[in-house]
C-alpha cells in the first residue's frame, strides 16, 4: 500500500521562496526540487538521514523523501520537520522507480527546473550548514550537462551475494542531477543496476559530474576510492564500502578501519556512522567490515595527557556452579577500579555460603556492596540467573558498566581444552590493570559502544562454521518477540560465547525488561523458541544494535597470536583444494552444500546440488527423509538393545 502524505505546517510552496534567490549558472533555488530516498525503515529513523537531510534543506525548494517500511510516528514527525512531503511505502525493499512517483507528485507543487535524486546512500558530515554542500551546488550550477553526478561511475564491481545474507539490491542514487532532456527521459527511474551515466549517455544525454572516471581511474571509486575521495575535498561519506559482504571488500583490499579514520579525520562522526551502520549490517559482518578487534598491551594505559575522569560504577555480575574457577574469577575483580558492587548467583545452598566467606577474605575493602543469591532452579544455566535472578539488579539504573562472568565446571571437555578456555576468556577480559584501564576507556571514548568481549574461541571447540547451531530459527523467532530487526549473519553470530562481557546495561535492557520465567527455559516450551538461554546469548550483540549500541572484541598480544596463527594455518588448509579468492572458494562451498557425515552420500549431494540443482530439488528432500528414518530406526534399536543389557544383567544378578 502507498501512503503519501503532505505536512502542512511544513508546505512550502514557491511563493515562500524568495524569486532573487538565484544559484550560480541561473538556476533557480526556488525550482530544484530534491528527492532523497529512505529505504527499508525499521520503526525509528537514524539520526545520520536526519542531519543529511538538514544540509540539502537550503538547498531545495522542494525537499521531499521517499520511505519504505515501517515508519513510527516520532520518526514521521521528525521528517516533516525538514521536508516538505514523506512518500511512505508500506512495503519493504527499494525501487528506483519510486523516484519518478515523487517526481510526478510534487509537479503539483512546482515546475523543476532542476531535480537532485539521492538517499541514505551516504553519511553527512559531522556538523552541517547551509555551506556543507554549496560548494557542490555552485559547482553543478557551472555545468550545462543534462545528467551530472557528484561520483561518476563507470561500472559496480558489487555482486549478489544473496545465500551469504548480502543480496544485490536496488540502492538509492549517490547523487544525480537532472535539467532539460535528463529530467524528461525515463532511464533514472528504470529498475536498472548499470551506471547511471552509461545509461545516459546511450540515450543522447550529455553527462558531467565533479568527479569523473579519467580522475578516479577505476571504474568503482565509491568502492575502492574512498579514501582519495575525502582527501579531494567530496563532502559525503559513500555507505558502499562499509555494507557488503566482507570477504568480497577483502577481496578488493578495501579496508573499512581505515576509511572510517580518515572520514573522522576530515570531519565526519564515528559514532554516529557506527550507530546507523550497527542497525542494518549483521553484528559479525559489521565486526569484520571494521576491523573492531582491539589487541590491548599490557602497557597499554591512559596518556599522560588524558584527564582524569570518575571512575564508572560497575557492577559485577557472576554466576557460579564451579568453585575452583568462580576462586580464580574473584580473585581477578582485584584488578578493576575499588568501589565495584558484586552480586553472585549460584545453584547451591552451601556453595552459596563458601562464596560468601571468598568475597570477604579475598575482595574485603576493595568491593562495594555483595550479594550471593540462590536461583530457585537449575534451567537456563547463566542466562536464566542473568535475566531473572538478577533482573531487579540490571534494571536499577544505579550502574554505568556491567561485567559479566560466568564460572561452570565443562565436565565434557578435557582438562587441557578447560584450562585453555579459561585463560582465554579471563585474561582478555581481566588480564592486568592496565588491560582493565584500556577496556574501560573505550567505553569513556565511543558512547556507542556497548559490548566488549573475546572473538569467538576456536582452538578445543567446533565452533567455526557452526556458530549458529540448530538455534538460528529460535533468533529469528527472538528477534521477533522483542521487535529487533537488525539483520542476522548467516553462518555464525557475533556473541560472548563463553558468556563473560562488559557491556553497558541499556545494551542488554530489551532482554531484562522482557518477564522470563523458568518454564521458558525448557527446551518444550509453548513459546517454540527452543533452547533459549542459547538462543540468548547468542542475540546479546543483535539485540544491543536494535538500541544504536555496537560491539568490540579484545584479545591480549599472547591470543592474538596464538588466534591469527592457527586461523591463518587452518585456512590454508581448507583452502588448499579450491581455487580463486577465498570469496569465490565461499561461494562454491555453499553452493555444494553441507558434507554431512562425508562419504559417497554426503559427496553425491555435494554433486548434485552444484551440477544438477533441479534434481536436487526434487531428490534430496526424499533422501533427507529417508536418512532420519534410518537413524531414528538405528537409534530405537540401540536403545532396545541397552533395555535388553540391562535386563539380562538385573536377572543374572537374582
């Protein structure tokens, strides 16, 4: 459904547009109207949109935006504040055909002699005036082309990559403006992906733009030129190298760290670029894209110059079920700021009160307040005491940090992969002083930062690659229930998968506030989101990027090691049988499927997927079927003969 809509306190009519107020080249400001497209509208519109549409505003006479989605009515309200009309489509997904529907709307309003389509396809410098973009406009007005673009593109090195959680999409224009013959013609409301000025230039239109092809000299510069661009003086910051699929941007060497550096360094905000991008790009990709991966030196503390600020209120909040690494955990508090406020949850009476007497012979006078809780019930294992044994402490307000620990016994692994795991989460979170100064400054200087935790482990656990699990389907149904739409990454999320974080408590207060119960956490319950303690952990990020609050992960020099040299060694291995970019060698592997357990079932699937798709279609599906009634079967007759084991012991012991 279309709803279009008119602000009336906001109309602007050229009669309120003064007939002196002429632009460089004679065009008129009071009859260039600017359509700026807003897709895919999650409820609340991003503060970045907002500030891009306050530059263009002097800009245009008419100034009118296009939405798709869902647009709440604060967000609404805001827009017309700025603009003159909203176009809200109601429907998800973009079409640049909507353009021409806002175009042939708002000829009721004005005849243009010029229109400028664009959209949140780029990010607004950090402070906007009515000069953020004249220098733009004055330098289009010198231009007589028919079509004129601010980046010219000779070509989209982009490709669809939709398996991977990264489709190709229609997107919202950079920047084109259209006079004369170009605003007649129909090729810049085409459902068409080739560059605009290609498009153009086969139907007779002249084309200018104030950077061309001969002087970017590659044929995407808003993918790979970015950098080179804002050095050059472009006034915008392209979203393109930040929102595609990261093995596909390493492919091409482009390095999104660096290009968000250099845009802080010309004028651009980090952190509100970081909030827009955490709510549409998957917290993984979004961690990879930017390389948000700190490696912090145990020298690493505050610069001298650095003022000194309050130390943040911290609350720890720990769960325990094994004695010998909650002792470990308690005695590592010793390294955060004094004054912390402690609270325990333990399944056990009597382990209750041996932690009690450890808080006070380890942590006496270095702790605030402490409690030691006992949960009623041993379901959900840390996430069940997070979010209803200790509701009331995360929902206070009373704290500005939260550290969560969780302490359990992994009676299935071994002892090497135990200690292995424990230092791993431990020491990068708690490793020294200084560590802890680092991490808690990171929280000081990015107000959007709201988890920190290790990457996620992989050397003693299968964790690559089945990051998901079985649990995805009860993320989506998650993420449902709570309202989150924040895209979700494919094959791993981006999570404390040991279950130990700083984070800020508003990033994980969408899943305090939500009245869990016990019952829930059963792997039966009517909800049908399974096992949701699993599930929750793994949609802590997610659920935080619904809030604008992104995620980092730390690791100490000696794991960053360890980690890059065994990820480095195992991706060569896998590798060593594929050939191309490791993104063509992705592509294939999905395309051939899972192995299952190998063999020449698994390796017959694996050929008919890539080499026979429509037979696939029809002949997996009965295979599939006929694999879970032989492993129920196999599985009933393991059971009987156990049954049977059992029998015949019992009557030969009568």
């Amino acid at each position: 459904m279309l709803a279009g809509e008119t602000g009336c306190d906001a109309e602007v009519t050229d009669m309120d547009r003064p007939e002196t107020d002429i632009s460089a080249g004679g065009v008129n400001r009071g009859s260039r109207l600017v359509v700026y497209a807003l897709p895919d509208v999650s409820g609340r519109v991003d503060e970045d949109p907002l500030v891009a549409l306050e530059a263009l505003r002097p800009h245009a006479g008419r100034l009118v935006v296009v939405t798709t989605g869902d647009l709440d009515v604060g967000s609404r309200e805001r827009l017309y504040a700025i603009a003159d009309d909203v176009i809200h489509y109601t429907r998800r997904g973009f079409s640049r055909s909507l353009y021409r529907y806002a175009v042939d709307a708002s000829a009721r309003h004005m005849a243009a002699s010029e229109i400028v389509l664009t959209g949140a396809s780029w990010f607004a410098p950090r402070e906007v005036s009515e000069s953020t973009l004249a220098g733009v406009f004055d330098e289009m007005a010198t231009s007589s082309a028919d079509v004129w673009e601010l980046v010219q593109q000779a070509g989209s090195l982009v490709r669809d990559f939709g398996p991977q959680g990264f489709p190709l999409r229609e997107e919202p224009y950079l920047w084109l403006a259209l006079r004369g013959a170009g605003i007649r013609s129909s090729f810049w409301s085409a459902a068409d992906l080739s560059p605009a000025a290609a498009r153009a230039s086969a139907t007779g239109l002249s084309t200018g733009a104030l950077f061309s092809v001969s002087q970017t000299a590659t044929p995407d510069p808003v993918l790979l030129q970015v950098p080179w661009l804002l050095s050059q003086g472009l006034p915008i910051l392209p979203r393109r190298p930040f929102v595609q699929y990261p093995p596909f941007l390493e492919q091409h060497a482009v390095i999104g760290k660096e290009i968000l550096a250099v845009a802080a360094a010309t004028g651009f905000d980090a952190d509100r670029i970081l909030a827009a991008l955490t709510r549409s790009v998957p917290a993984k990709a979004l961690n990879t894209n930017l390389g948000l991966l700190d490696v912090i030196s145990s020298h690493d503390d505050a610069p001298a110059s650095t003022p000194a600020r309050p130390a943040p209120r911290i609350l720890v909040v720990m769960h325990v079920t094994d004695m010998a690494s909650g002792t470990d955990a308690l005695r590592r508090l010793l390294l955060l700021p004094g004054g912390f406020d402690l609270l325990i949850t333990t399944t056990d009476g009597s382990r209750a009160a041996r932690l009690a007497r450890l808080v006070e012979d380890i942590l006496a006078g270095h702790v605030g307040s402490r409690e030691v809780r006992v949960a009623p019930v041993n379901r959900g294992r840390d996430m069940s005491a997070l979010f209803i044994a200790s509701r009331d402490a995360l929902l206070a307000g009373e704290h500005d940090l939260l550290l969560r620990l969780y302490c359990r016994p992994m009676a299935s692994k071994t002892r090497v992969v135990r200690h292995y795991f424990r230092r791993y989460q431990f020491e990068n979170l708690l490793a020294s002083r200084e560590h802890v100064a680092r991490v808690l400054r990171m929280f000081d200087e990015e107000p959007g930062l709201g988890m920190v935790f290790p990457p996620m482990i992989h050397i003693g656990f299968q964790t690559l690659g089945r990051g998901w699990g079985e649990f995805r389907d009860g993320a989506v149904r998650l993420a449902h229930r709570l309202g989150v739409r924040v895209p979700l990454d494919v094959v791993s999320p981006l999570a404390p998968f040991g279950g130990m974080f700083f984070a800020r408590p508003g990033a994980i207060e969408p899943l305090a506030r939500v009245r869990w119960t016990y019952r829930e956490y059963e792997s039966s319950s009517d909800r049908g989101i399974g096992d949701l303690a699993r599930v929750q952990i793994r949609m802590l990020t997610t659920v935080a990027a619904a809030n604008g609050y992104h995620a980092r992960t730390v690791l100490t020099p000696e794991h960053a090691a360890i980690s890059h040299t065994s990820l480095e060694f195992k991706a060569d291995e896998i590798s060593s049988t594929t050939r191309g970019y490791p993104v063509d060698r992705i592509q294939l592997l999905h395309r051939a499927g899972p192995t299952g357990r190998g063999g020449v079932v698994g390796l017959s699937r694996m050929y008919l997927r890539l080499n026979h798709p429509l037979l696939a279609s029809v002949v997996l599906p009965g295979m599939a079927m006929a694999e879970r009634g032989f492993m129920l079967l196999r599985d009933r007759r393991a059971r009987w003969r156990v049954a049977l084991s059992r029998f015949n012991r019992k009557g030969a012991s009568r």
